[in-house]
C-alpha cells in the first residue's frame, strides 16, 4: 500500500530552523518528483519545494534561500531543512508527489513559527 508519513515539525521562534522528514511506502518514489507542501489556516495548499529523480531542484519564491529540499531513494525517504524560519512559514506540511495525487495525502506535520 502506498503511503507517506510526514514527521519533524514543532514550534520554533522566528530565526530558527527544523527539519522534516517523510517515509514513504510501497513504490511512491518511482512516481520521479517528489515535494512538499504545505497549507496554512485559510490558504490553499501550495508547493514549496520539488525534486527529481536525477536531484534538481524547485522552490516557491517565498523560500528561496532558506529551505533545502533531498531525498533518499535507497531509505525512501524526502527531507525538508528550513533555516531562517518566519512566522508566516508556519502551516501544516505535507509530501507527496508532483502533481499530487489526492490519495497519498497523509496527515502532514504541524509547523509553527512564533516567539
């Protein structure tokens, strides 16, 4: 069964940094590019960060400089390291492919950013 799990969020002050992380299942990471998302209280879900098979990169302007998105495919395995984290970066996070299929979406992994 394919599945994603998202884990490593929490409350940080402003400044701070975290890293998520999230174990797929089943053959998910065959799908080639993977990302997370992320959908803060009353916006639409948006895409923060991509990868490929072949490790190229994608960031939404708006993180830029500041969040490093990997994988692993030997572990199965997506990361997400956000440094300089800002109080409008805190929402619920999210992986699953790119585009996203409306059935992998998991339970996400709460980040606030707030002093």
């Amino acid at each position: 069964q394919e599945q994603l799990v998202e884990s490593g969020g929490g409350l940080v002050q402003p400044g701070g940094s975290l890293r998520l992380s999230c174990a797929a299942s089943g053959s998910i990471f065959s799908f080639g590019v993977m990302g997370w998302y992320r959908q803060a209280p009353g916006k639409q879900r948006e895409l923060v960060a991509g990868i490929s098979s072949g490790t190229n990169t994608y960031y939404a302007k708006s993180v830029k400089g500041r969040f490093t998105i990997s994988r692993d495919d030997a572990k199965n395995t997506l990361l997400l390291l956000m440094n300089s984290l800002k109080e409008e970066d805190t929402a619920v996070y999210y992986c699953n492919i790119v585009p996203a299929r409306s059935s992998l979406w998991g339970q996400g992994t709460q980040v606030t950013v707030s002093s």
